[in-house]
C-alpha cells in the first residue's frame, strides 16, 4: 500500500486533484470562519523550484500545513499576502513536500488521503503508554527528505511536535548541511486556538490566524549542527530566549532554575 500512495504522489493530476479537494473544504475555516493574516509573501515569489526548507514552528496535525499549500498556490497565481477567492484551486502549485510522523498520518481516512498531497512520512517518535520518547531521523527518512529537495520544495517543523518551545530536532540541522538548501523561516499564530489538534474540526471561530515568512536565512554550511539547529530555532522563534519572553513561562524556568541551585 505504501509503495502504491509513493507511486500515485508523485503523478501530477493526482496531487492537483487532493490540492483542490483539500483546498476547497479547508478554505471556509481559513477565511470565513477565521481571520488570515499572510505577510512575507514577497520572500518566496521568486525562489527556484527546487533544494528550498521551509521550517516553521508547528500547533496542530494539518491545517498549518494545509495553509502553506495555500499559500503557495495563491503566490503562484499572482497574488501577495492574501488568499482572496481560492481560483488558484484550479491549477494549484504543487511542486512541495511536508514532513509528518508516520504514526500521525495512519490515524486516520483523512490523513492517508492528505499523504497524496506530498506527505513525507517520518518515524520521529513512539509511544509506550504515555511516555513520548525523542529521537533524530532514521536514514531512510533522511535520504527521502533529501530527494524532495532534489526536485522540490519541502516544508518541515524542526520541533516534530505541537508542543510551544520544544527543543528541535538535530536532524533537521543535519540535511541543511549536508544539502545546502535556501532555509526559509515562517512563524505561525493562532492555529491551536481556531482548530482542534488532530484535525480541521473548529475549536474556536472568529479566530485571528498569522503566517509570517521571513527571509532566507544566511547559513554558515560550515558551521556545527547545534549552531544551526539554534540559528533555525532563533528563527522560528522558539528558541530560549522566546520562551522567556512569555511571562508565565520565564516565571516557571525561573522557578526551576532556583530549584535546581538548592
């Protein structure tokens, strides 16, 4: 099954026909329901079509991503910083990958539906009961991240989870230096309020919905993993020193900090 979803992702027609699927039932709860606020656009209108990493901090399964694809087939359409009438559907841009769990993806006929809009699965965590246990990408993984980026854009969350200030991933750090990319920073806001974690369902309408697209980073190829995984988490603002700048979390750190010099 899975060699049968890798085949039909990489034809065309498919992939137009799940963008203008998605796109159409998603688009009310973008801009209807919810506010969208696009800024950055005029980074990403003339990138290449190819070895271009997206990295963006990440609050719920799907609809971040599914606003990215949005976005860019707005972007491809003319358009700057605004969705307007979703034309765009008729001949989305479908030149991009997004990197998601494996586990997240089988949960349901929806994400393995959504797989075939250019879901790059990963085996980035599992579970034993509650517990969540971290670990850094599995080779095979890697190498298909780096045959996205070979013909494509690839969109991916350096933190592989919902959870606001988590620590990033090494991996991600790991295919920027070995590929080279064009490493786009976008922040995002608002998602985890307007829609429940798992799905496109309504958590809260009315809600104010923000994407922010910075410019490429200036990388140092050369440079040490840990000191580009903190240039890409200072970008998406989730590093440190982000974190300290919400109050009820600087309050905790310093609570623990204290703790811990007891």
């Amino acid at each position: 099954m899975s060699e049968l979803i890798d085949r039909l992702k990489q034809i065309r027609l498919v992939r137009k026909l799940v963008y203008a699927v998605v796109g159409f039932v998603s688009y009310p709860g973008l801009v209807l329901f919810n506010k969208i606020k696009i800024s950055g656009t005029e980074h990403i209108e003339n990138l290449p079509r190819k070895n271009v990493l997206f990295v963006s901090n990440h609050q719920t399964y799907f609809a971040d991503v599914i606003t990215f694809l949005h976005i860019f087939c707005a972007v491809k359409w003319g358009k700057r910083n605004e969705l307007g009438i979703p034309y765009y559907l008729l001949n989305p841009f479908t030149n991009v990958y997004y990197v998601a769990a494996e586990e997240t993806m089988k949960g349901s006929f929806i994400s393995k539906f959504f797989i075939l809009a250019g879901g790059l699965t990963v085996k980035r965590t599992w579970r034993t009961g509650a517990t969540e246990v971290r670990r850094g990408l599995d080779p095979s993984d890697t190498r298909k991240i780096e045959r996205a980026l070979n013909s494509s854009w690839v969109i991916t969350f350096p933190q592989g989870t919902t959870k606001p200030f988590a620590p990033g991933r090494k991996g991600t750090a790991l295919i920027i230096k070995k590929n080279r990319p064009i490493v786009v920073p976008v922040v995002i806001n608002g998602f985890w309020r307007a829609f429940t974690k798992k799905g496109l369902s309504f958590k809260k309408r009315g809600s104010l919905l923000t994407v922010r697209f910075k410019e490429p980073l200036e990388i140092d190829y050369d440079a040490s993993t840990d000191e580009i995984l903190d240039k890409v988490m200072d970008s998406i603002e989730q590093s440190k020193k982000f974190m300290l700048k919400v109050p009820h979390l600087k309050a905790t750190f310093e609570e623990k900090a204290a703790r811990s010099k007891q």
